[in-house]
C-alpha cells in the first residue's frame, strides 16, 4: 500500500465516522467562468521579484507584506506538530538541525530561504520545513489540452493540507485554510522583462504550478511511492546530496530552460530526492505530456496524439496505466467531463468548469490557476467547497 492510500484511508477513517459520506461527485459544471459564486474566495494578488536582486533580498518586498500570514501558518503548523509529538520536541529539532541543512541547498535556493527568514522573523528551520512541506504533501489535478485551432491550455487544481488537522466545527482542513491568504501571483522578472510567472504561496521558493509566456507551462503534481520523499529528504539530511529537489527542478526549468523540448529533457532526466509526476504544455500543436518519474528514472513519456484522439492528458496523483485508488478517484470524473466537453467547446471558460466540478475541486483545493501559453496568460483564483464536499 502506498503512503498515499494510508493516508486516505486513515483519514477516510477519522472523518467519516463524523460526517461524510463520500463520494460528492455531481454533474459537469458549465457556466461558472468568469469566476464567481460560492466556490470562488477571491482573487489572487501580483508581486514582482527581480532576479537581478541578490538572492537573499529579492522576496524582501513580498514577504514584508506577506509577514502576518506566513507568521500564522506557520505557527499552525507547530501546533499540529505539538499535537503529535507534545512537549515541543519536534519543533526543537526543527529548529537546531534543519538550519544546518540550508548551506547544502543549491544556489539561489539557501539564500533565498535565509532572505525569507530574515525578513519575516520566522526562525529559519521553520522556513526550511515550510519549503520542505511541499515537496511531500501536495495532491492536485492538472490538465493540459489542445483546442481545435492548435492553442494550447493548462489549468490545475492545488490542493494541499490532507490530514493536517480536521476543524470539525467548520468541516474544513486547518492548514488548507491557513494558506489561502498566503497565495499569490509572482512576475519574475530579469532587466525589467518578465522571464517566467507563476502562482506560488508567500514564503515557498519553489515552482509548484508556472508559465515561460510563448513557451511552455508546467505544473508538478505528488507521487506517492514508498521509495518515496521522506527518504530521499532524509538521505539529503544525513548527507547523500546527489538527488534534486523536485520543486527547485521546476523552478530552474521555468527561470532557464527557453524550450518545451528543453524543459522536457530537464524534466526526465535530473535525478530527483523523491517521484513526482511533471505536466508539461508546450506552444505548439502536439506539444503537451506527463512526465511520471522515479527518483532517477524517467518511467513513463505520456503524449498529446491528436490522430489517437487524444487532445488532452490529465493527471490526478496516480499512474495514468492505472486505476486510481477507490475512495480517492477524481481522475474518472475531470476526464468524464473533458469529453463531455469536447475539443470543439474547449476553453479557459471550460477548463475553469472542469476544475470547479466535485470532487476534482475538494475541501483540500487553495487555488484553480488557468494558463494559455500563446497569450503569455496566467490567472488564478482562490477557491473554497461548500458542503457537500469531499474532504479531499
Ligand atoms: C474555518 O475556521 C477557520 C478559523 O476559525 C477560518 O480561518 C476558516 O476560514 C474557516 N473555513 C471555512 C471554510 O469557513
Ligand atoms: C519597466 O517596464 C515598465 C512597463 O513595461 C515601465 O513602465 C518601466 O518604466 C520600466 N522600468 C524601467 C526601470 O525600465
Ligand atoms: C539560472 O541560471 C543562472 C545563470 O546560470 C543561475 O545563476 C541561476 O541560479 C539559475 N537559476 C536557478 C533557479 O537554478
Ligand atoms: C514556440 O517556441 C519556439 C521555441 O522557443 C519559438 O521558436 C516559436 O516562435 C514559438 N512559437 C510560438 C507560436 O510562439
Ligand atoms: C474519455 O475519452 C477517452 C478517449 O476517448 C477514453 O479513453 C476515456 O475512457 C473516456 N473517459 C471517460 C471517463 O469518459
Ligand atoms: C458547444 O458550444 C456550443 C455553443 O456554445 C453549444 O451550442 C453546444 O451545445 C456545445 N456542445 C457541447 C457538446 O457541449
């Protein structure tokens, strides 16, 4: 069984012995873009971080402004990790051990990291293990197709928090909850000209969902394996440093990769700390894949064959050859709609649908973020899951 099913299972366990009953599928949504109604929390803001900036004052600007909120997560999470190992242990090791990891970081990541601390005043293990979190617990759903004039589209689902503490009261995740406010819109820029775009949370220096305008879009999505994260961050820890992490891999590629074939060879072949699934959209009529990986092996290559019929991929956080896990199957429905839609009828309107429709948006969802490559256009927007709603 692999870490994921555990988690789900355990969790099926917890919560539906109080209040669910999965699962909340309900029928394709149409007509819910432009963005609006009770599944739409708002708007996500736009920042600029010059990469021209040394490394260590480049998020100065953002994270003075974002300060508050990244003080109140993160002190969420040490309330959680109290609650699992009391008496502040876990936290003390945080604290003393991860802040000798951060020199092993590869450039610009660890002075980076150490900016944000600075300028939040949050210990700098604690930023670590922020930056670590992600690598490790994010489930989502991403999709990359084609229309029918050759434009291409990527949209994904971000959700995170799975079993980070259930509020019974309001039927929602606590750390779901508590990063919402962290989300935004970053423009990165290089001698005023932007370079790459992405939708990130407030305090992370990795890339989890981006845009290179007119040249390709990619999202990462989890792969749960027991050769899995928690190994390779603990070899990382312990010394053996020859694998990369995966969200640092994607935001190398996004700042310096200049193709979709590039950033393809990237993708699949840089050693990774841990498996995860890349979905990659290009600029061009074809060009559109999942990337399932190992940690050293690129395991499978999965196309757009617009003369198979297959104008778009789509991927949840299990392998496409396989069926995903019964009480976690989002995968059936997103692809259920996609050909209710129809490649004719595709659009960012359409793709926001898709994304809008039970359980592919789940009480675990932060953000919806919608790109089209050929426009250079990223967009995103904080969502929430009104009951009924599957917690995940
Ligand atoms: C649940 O409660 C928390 C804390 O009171 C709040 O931050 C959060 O927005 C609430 N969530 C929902 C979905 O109402
Ligand atoms: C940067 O670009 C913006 C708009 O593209 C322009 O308004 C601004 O003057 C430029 N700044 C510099 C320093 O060139
Ligand atoms: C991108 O390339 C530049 C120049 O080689 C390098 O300084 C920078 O660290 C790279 N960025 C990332 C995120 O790897
Ligand atoms: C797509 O990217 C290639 C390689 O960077 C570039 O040569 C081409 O002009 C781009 N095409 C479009 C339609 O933007
Ligand atoms: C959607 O269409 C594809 C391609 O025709 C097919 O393989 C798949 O089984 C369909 N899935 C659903 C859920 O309808
Ligand atoms: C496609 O869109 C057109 C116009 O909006 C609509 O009339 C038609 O019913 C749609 N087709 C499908 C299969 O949804």
């Amino acid at each position: 069984m692999d870490g994921r099913v555990l988690v789900v299972l355990v969790t099926f366990i917890t919560v539906t012995s109080s209040q669910f009953i999965p699962p909340y599928t309900e029928d394709c949504r149409t007509g819910m873009y432009p963005p609006q109604g009770p599944t739409y929390k708002g708007p996500v803001s736009w920042y600029t971080v010059d990469l021209e900036v040394p490394p260590t004052q480049r998020w100065t600007p953002l994270i003075t402004e974002k300060k508050a909120d990244l003080v109140i997560l993160i002190q969420a999470i040490k309330d959680l990790a109290n609650a699992f190992v009391p008496s502040g242990k876990l936290i003390e090791l945080v604290d003393i051990t991860l802040p000798l990891m951060v020199n092993t970081l590869p450039h610009p990541f660890g002075d980076e990291i150490k900016g944000i601390a600075a300028a939040s005043g949050v210990p700098l293990g604690e930023v670590i293990l922020f930056n670590i979190f992600y690598e490790v617990f994010t489930v989502c759903t991403s999709v990359v197709a084609e229309d029918t004039n050759g434009k291409l589209f990527h949209g994904r689902n971000l959700d995170f928090g799975l079993f980070m503490g259930w509020d019974g009261k309001n039927k929602s995740w606590i750390i779901s909850e508590k990063l919402k406010p962290l989300v935004v819109n970053i423009d990165f820029k290089r001698n005023n000209q932007t370079v790459f775009k992405s939708t990130n949370f407030a305090g992370y220096v990795g890339m989890l969902t981006g845009i290179k305008p007119h040249a390709f879009t990619l999202t990462m999505n989890e792969r749960f394996s027991l050769d899995g994260g928690y190994i390779g961050i603990l070899e990382w820890i312990l010394g053996q440093r020859d694998g990369m992490w995966m969200s640092f891999l994607t935001r190398s590629v996004l700042e310096n990769a200049t193709s979709y074939e590039e950033a393809k060879t990237h993708l699949a072949q840089t050693k990774l700390l841990a498996p995860a699934y890349f979905i990659l959209g290009g600029n061009q009529t074809g060009q559109g894949c999942v990337i399932t990986r190992s940690r050293t092996l690129s395991l499978d290559l999965w196309e757009l064959e617009l003369k198979l019929g297959r104008w778009y991929v789509l991927e949840t956080n299990y392998d496409h050859w396989e069926a995903p896990f019964f009480l976690d199957d989002r995968r059936t429905p997103a692809m259920k709609c996609m050909n209710q839609t129809t490649q004719a009828n595709f659009s960012l309107k359409t793709m926001y649908d898709l994304l809008s429709t039970k359980p592919v948006l789940n009480k675990l969802t932060t953000y919806t973020t919608l790109m089209e490559v050929s426009e250079g256009k990223l967009e995103s927007y904080i969502r929430t899951c009104p009951d009924p709603c599957m917690p995940w």
